[in-house]
C-alpha cells in the first residue's frame, strides 16, 4: 500500500481531503455514463490524478490564482465551483462561464481565482508570470500555481515562462503532471531527459519530484513551497508522477497503452490507496464511505439535471459583436486649457505619452528588450526607468510569446502592460499570445486584455526583410484586437495615452522611419484622442486619397509636388476599428478613390476598405476604387529595390489612371 504521513492533520482534515478527492472523481464516473447514454459529445478524463488537482488546491489560499488544464476537475471542485455551472459550461449553455462560446475547462472566474487554458497548452504558463509579478508590484505576499502537462513542456512557451520566472524571481510554482502519455504519444518519444524536473537547473531554479499519486504528498509538498515562496519570492518547478488511466479524450481510448502498464498503474490509483489508508488508521468506516458516496451522487445527478434544463444562449448578433470587446466609454480628454503646443519629434510624443501614461496610472507596467537603463533599440523609453524604476519599466529577455502573455497576466491581476517590440516583425515570436489570448479573453468569458503593444514598423531605412515589414494586416481581421497607426506627433500622444486607457488589447503602429525626421506641435500634459476616429487632412474635389500612417506623409509630398491637384487626403488613425462614417462621406464629395499603404497590395487593410467601398457606397462612385500598394515580394535590402517595392513609387500612376477614367 502506498505510504502516506499525516503529520499533524487532523482526523476532520483527512476527511476533508477525502471527500475532495472523492467528490471529482465521481463526478469522472458520472460524465463517462453520460458519455455512454449520448447525452454528452466529449469528455477529457483526469481519472487516476485526481490526487494532485486535489492536493495543489487544497495547499494554496483562496485568493491566489491557480491555471489549470483539461484534466484538473479538481481544481474547480475544491474552490467549490457549483457543479450546475461546470456542467452548463461543458455542455454550453447560457449559463456557463463562456455563455456557449467555448467548452470544456476553457475559462477563468476572478470569483474563485481560476485562469483556464486554452487548446495550445503552453502559452498560460507565461500568464502565472504575469500575475505573479502583479503580485509583487503590489506588495501582496501570494504564491501563484500553473499545471502543464509532459507534453506541453515540449513547448517554447514552457522555456519561456520558465526563465522570465527564474530572471525575475517570481513567486510562481511551476506544476508539471507527467501522466505518461501525450495523447499517444508515450514519454520516451517526447524527451531524453530521464526526469522533467531536471530541467529545473538549467533555468537556475528548484526542482522537485513527487509522487503525483498520494495526496498528503502533494498537499505537503505544494504548501510547503507555497509557505516558502511567499516570503521570499522564487518560482519552483515541481514534478508529479502520475498516470493517465483513461485515453486522451474518450473517443481516443487507451489501446496504444501495454496491459501491464494499466494494470501497475492501477494498484497505484490514488483514491482507492488514500481510502485503504483512512480505514486502516480508523478515521473512516465502510458504512461512512457508502453513505458520502450516495449522498455524492445524488448531488452530481441533481446538479448535472438541472444544469440540463439551464436555456441554450440566445443567437444575436448585436450581443455577439457587443462582447468582443470590454466595455471602454472613454471620452477623448482635451489638452488642458492654454496648454503650450511645443514642437515634438515623432519619437518624443511617443516618449512623453509613455512618461505622463506612467503617472497617471500608477498600476502601469512597460516591458520589452533593452527599454530600461538603454532606452531600447531606438531610445524611446530612455530616462523612464530612473524615474519610475525598474520594477515597472522592465528589461526582458528575448521572448516575446511570454512576454505578451505576461502582459494578460498582469491585466488579469489588476495591472496595466505595455509591452515594446523591437521590430514590429518580432511579433511573429508572440503571435499566438495575441491572436488567441488577447483577442479573445473578453469574448470568452468577460476579462479585459488591458496590454498595449507597441510596434515599430516601416521600411524606408535600408533594413530588409526582417526589420521593415508592415503587418498590420495579420491583425485587423482578428476581432477582440484594436489596431492603431498614427501619422504625426499630435495624434502619437493623444493615441497612445486612449490605448494606455482602454482596457482593450492595442497593436499601436509606430513608423520608425518618422521617429526622428518628423516634428509637429504636441500639446502639453495630459490628453486622448478617440480610436476609431479619421482626419481630414485636405479638402478637394477631384478624388480621394484614404491612407494612414507613412502613406499620409507619400500623398502629401506628392500633393505639394503637384499643386494642380486637388484632392481630399482622408487619414485613417485607426484600422481596427475604423471611421466608415468619414470614409463614405469622402467617397461621396469625390466619387473617385485610391487607398495608399505601405504593405504588400494582396489581402492589404486596403481590400478591406475597397470592398466596403463597393458594397456600401456603389452609388456613389464614378470610377473603380483603385488600391496603389507595395510590391507582393519581401522587403528588399538595397535602397533601388526597396523604392521600387514601395508604394510611393507608383503613386503618380495610380493618380494619373484614376483620373483618366
């Protein structure tokens, strides 16, 4: 029989801990009936680890955040989440925790301090960082636990997290459940390290291998780490050994598993073993267990009825669209009154809307490569960490997807992230984090993604393909994202300090080739423009220009060349969202319209405006919507060919056809 230690537990305790672990694994039992009678499509069985989700929870305090994984029902019935709600999310109904629009454990609730995961395993593993450290920002002495899998370890993000943890010494204990297999996949297919734990050294933190499978082990061991870090903060990587009794999902079954593998794992099942050990000591009868597991089960079946009742949500598309996005009624600030309006460099607005973001929100942290004592690669957040230190302005390692995903962490603990690219083209590094995580959080299940991401774009200095691209586009069709690209100083400041404030995920756009070879006048202190919100930036009859950012200064330049023209010059300021309104009615005052920008012209923001032009402004137009775009090749290095690639270079011809038409 398994050895357990009770210590100095009390009889009451140890019953409590039964019951706990009882209660989710007949729940497990319930769920595969169901399964057998149709009346549910999928099921992810924790049957036989139940033992860890139990033990971990039962070890850390109410208040502090657990991010769990598929097979950790545990976690959800120790933090007393009512049965009837689980079951209503699992089987989508309104009532759920995501009102239908995802399944399983995909979820969180601030209630019960429980962030879920979503299906690419590895990236909430950086979200406990970025709790963490709210954490420490705020002075809260609190431990932070995240599960991972064997598998999902496999990850980049599994490294990632690890090592911001260790460089930063958050407080996060690091919970791998090695159950054997990934999906089929057994462990010696997945890693030639002869323990996970291990890699603890490698990131300069410690390591600890338990038995997954014994509860008092898991109890003891996480409250003791947990007690330790509290105090004195460092992230720990623990080790669970454990197995996964049942297939990956239950349409998987287990046939890839040898017999005696099941049949030795089975002897080792960690509810049966903790019952065995509480009759033996005398602190449970037989006749108690039957009686605890009939008073169970009429619970599971009276909640899981009702939960069957609970109404389907409501298909309508206004609700649908209206919860995208947090709620953000911010009304643009005006300068204050007589506020001098000195002239700033693009890259000075960007600065000062940093700085005065920093003081007005006191919960506000700025993170990215080389931005504290150097200012980052072109010095933009230089001073701001002596005046606000390093604690908020935070150098990283080179990590982005972590990174951003610390970002949502400290949003979901209370803080405020904006996160610096050093190259827009770097996002790539993070994509998933932003498109998955940020994007849809409020969607899923009503949190704010308050992150702003700051992305220095553009060509025009010679860099070539991997520090010049413009990719807006991979983000505008992304909803739950608002992306914003400004034009000059004025709108910089104004801009960013609106991202600053809404709780919303903002890509902010940043042409690096304006930083230092533009200056306008900036008002002083404190203001915001609205997202969303178009410029006029020229009246004229003849056509229209619609762009944004380094296409507003091309058509100007090309403008003041060619005084004959006159043309109405429309900026765009934001793409996601973006002012339909002022883009109908330039349409209309002209009839004529070509869209500049600066990415590549096939599935450009530009197509986006073109076809909306031509479904909703037809009667409007006398001519087709012509799009004057940059070349669909990579960005080329040499200035020859980068000119030629850009759009600039062909907007003359564009002009020129469309008023031939």
């Amino acid at each position: 029989m398994m050895h357990f230690d009770r210590k100095d537990k009390s009889d009451q305790t140890l019953l409590d801990f039964y019951q706990c672990l009882l209660f989710p694994r007949l729940v497990e039992e319930k769920m595969l009936i169901l399964l057998r009678q149709g009346r549910i499509g999928k099921w992810f069985s924790g049957i036989g680890q139940e033992a860890i989700a139990v033990g971990a929870t039962l070890a850390m305090n109410a208040q502090e955040y657990i991010l769990p994984m598929h097979r950790n029902l545990g976690v959800f019935t120790t933090r007393d989440i009512p049965l009837r709600r689980l079951m209503a999310q699992w089987q989508g109904k309104a009532t759920g925790f995501t009102k239908g629009r995802d399944r399983s454990f995909h979820f969180g609730t601030q209630e019960h301090h429980i962030i879920g995961m979503i299906s690419h395993l590895g990236p909430q593993l950086a979200l406990a960082d970025g709790i963490a450290l709210a954490d420490l920002l705020k002075g809260d002495k609190k431990a932070t636990l995240v599960f991972t899998g064997e598998g999902a370890t496999s990850e980049g993000d599994f490294h990632e997290a690890l090592n911001i943890a260790a460089v930063w010494n958050l407080p996060v204990i690091f919970l791998i459940e090695n159950n054997g297999y990934g999906l089929s996949t057994p462990v010696s297919e997945q890693y030639r390290c002869k323990n996970l734990v291990d890699k603890a050294a490698g990131y300069g933190m410690k390591g600890i291998q338990i038995d997954g499978n014994n509860i008092l082990e898991v109890y003891d061991t996480i409250n003791e780490l947990a007690v330790s870090i509290r105090e004195n903060p460092e992230p720990v990587l623990v080790e669970c050994m454990t197995f996964r009794m049942r297939g990956h999902e239950e349409a998987s079954g287990t046939k890839y598993v040898p017999a005696d593998l099941l049949e030795a794992w089975q002897l080792k099942d960690p509810l049966n073993n903790y019952e065995r050990y509480l009759l033996a000591e005398g602190v449970l009868t037989e006749q108690q267990i039957i009686a605890m597991k009939a008073s169970i089960r009429s619970e599971i079946t009276r909640e899981i009825e009702q939960a069957f009742l609970d109404p389907e949500p409501k298909a309508d598309p206004e609700t649908e669209l209206s919860e995208m996005y947090a709620p953000a009624l911010l009304l643009p600030v005006a300068p204050p009154e007589n506020a001098p309006s000195p002239n700033l460099r693009f890259l000075d607005a960007i600065s000062e809307a940093l700085r005065i973001g920093m003081g007005q929100h006191t919960n506000l942290v700025l993170m990215g490569q080389d931005i504290a004592g150097y200012g980052g690669a072109f010095k933009i957040t230089a001073g701001l960490s002596d005046s606000f230190g390093t604690a908020r302005v935070r150098n990283t390692p080179i990590c982005e997807s972590a990174v951003v995903g610390a970002g949502l962490g400290l949003s979901i603990n209370g803080c405020k992230a904006v996160v610096e690219m050093q190259f827009a083209d770097f996002v790539s590094c993070g994509f998933n984090q932003i498109v998955n995580n940020l994007a849809k959080t409020h969607y899923r299940w009503g949190e704010k993604a308050d992150v702003v991401i700051r992305m220095p774009t553009g060509a025009g200095t010679g860099a070539g393909p991997f520090h010049s691209q413009s990719n807006e586009a991979w983000f505008t069709k992304t909803p739950g994202l608002k992306i914003v690209y400004p034009a000059f100083p004025l709108e910089a400041k104004g801009l960013l300090l609106a991202a600053i404030a809404d709780p919303n995920p903002v890509l902010f756009f940043e042409h690096k080739s304006l930083y230092r070879s533009l200056s306008g006048p900036v008002p002083e202190g404190y203001y915001t423009l609205e997202i969303g919100k178009a410029i006029r930036r020229r009246n004229g009859g003849q056509f229209t220009l619609i762009t944004y950012g380094m296409g507003v200064h091309w058509a100007i330049n090309y403008l003041d060349a060619h005084p004959a023209l006159q043309a109405t010059l429309l900026d765009l300021c934001s793409l996601q969202p973006w002012d339909k309104q002022a883009v109908k009615q330039a349409v209309a005052d002209t009839g004529r319209v070509i869209i500049l920008h600066e990415d590549t012209l096939s599935s450009g923001f530009g197509s986006e405006i073109s076809a909306w032009i031509a479904e909703h402004c037809f009667e409007l137009l006398d001519a087709p919507v012509l799009r004057c775009a940059s070349l669909d090749t990579a960005i080329p290095m040499n200035k020859i060919l980068e000119d030629q690639f850009l759009a600039a270079s062909r907007l003359g011809q564009k002009i020129d056809q469309l008023l031939a038409y």
